[in-house]
C-alpha cells in the first residue's frame, strides 16, 4: 500500500473551483460582473471648436436614449427592451441568455465647458455620434499687443511673435 503526503490546500482548491462554476452557472460567464448594470463604452476627442463623444448603443432605439450635460459633466442613459418583455414572459423558456438588457448608464466628467443648447446628437449603425460645441470660455482668444512704437499685433494662443 502506498502512503501520500496529505496536502490541505488541495482540498480549498477544489472548493474554490466549485464555487466558482456555481457563479458561473448562477449568473453567467463572468461571475459576479454580470449582476452589476454594464458600462456604456465611449470614445470621446477634441477637435478645434467641438467636444465628440462616440457611445457604442446596438439594438437601442433613439427614443430610448437620453443625454444629459449638467455643469462640467455628461450623462448618457440607454435602455434595450428584450422581446419577452413584449410578450407575456410565462411564453419564454429560456435555453442562454447572455445578451445584456435594461439601462446602461454613463457618466464622465467633461475636460472643459461646452455649449449644450447647440449639442446634437445622432444614430448610426449602433452608434450614438454626439457633437458638444465649446463654449465661449473655452475657445482661444486672440490678444493685442502693443510694441514699445505704439504698433498692435495680434498673437494668438500658442504662437509666438516673429
């Protein structure tokens, strides 16, 4: 008969396997991020007078989208209705279910102000295209300067005199 080394940590190895499919199979690939509402994923640049803001939002009709822009930040809220929801849900047996559906909520803070009652928004091929002009403050301003002759010249923000 052959004698093996009792090691206790393969025991807890075991159960940490076990209650990871038990996750797994309770809400999904994914575990416990899967319960949490999904982030909205966004790209957002500057241009030289705009603030662009690109949220990816398939299967989410326009009329399901709300933006919001309040002081310095933006808030974009997006809502997928599934097709049980249109239908008695007693009809459906699932068999998979790893689409995410609900509200899907996004909030950043903006890099500088923008004019919101000139934003426009539109949809394409699942994408929210949202267009935020700079406001007044945030545009550069041209200064004149005055040579010792009494001459003015205009520089702008981030040239230099020649």
């Amino acid at each position: 008969m052959a004698v093996s080394r009792y090691e206790p940590f393969t025991r807890l190895v075991t159960l940490r396997d076990a209650i990871d499919r038990m996750f797994e199979e309770a809400f999904g690939r994914g575990g416990l991020a899967r319960v949490a509402a999904p982030a909205l994923p966004i790209d957002m640049f500057e241009r030289q007078d705009e603030l662009v803001v690109m949220a990816a939002v398939p299967g989410v009709k326009p009329e399901d989208v709300e933006i919001s822009v309040t002081s310095d930040t933006l808030t974009i809220r997006a809502t997928i209705h599934t097709e049980a929801e249109k239908e008695e849900a007693g009809k459906w047996n699932w068999y998979f279910r790893e689409l995410d559906y609900g509200q899907f909520t996004r909030t950043v803070s903006l890099p500088f102000p923008v004019a919101a009652d000139k934003a426009d928004a539109r949809f394409e091929n699942g994408m929210l295209y949202l267009r935020l002009p700079k406001s007044a403050e945030a545009l550069p301003k041209r200064i004149k300067v005055q040579s010792a002759a009494g001459q003015s010249q205009q520089i702008g923000v981030g040239q230099q005199r020649s």
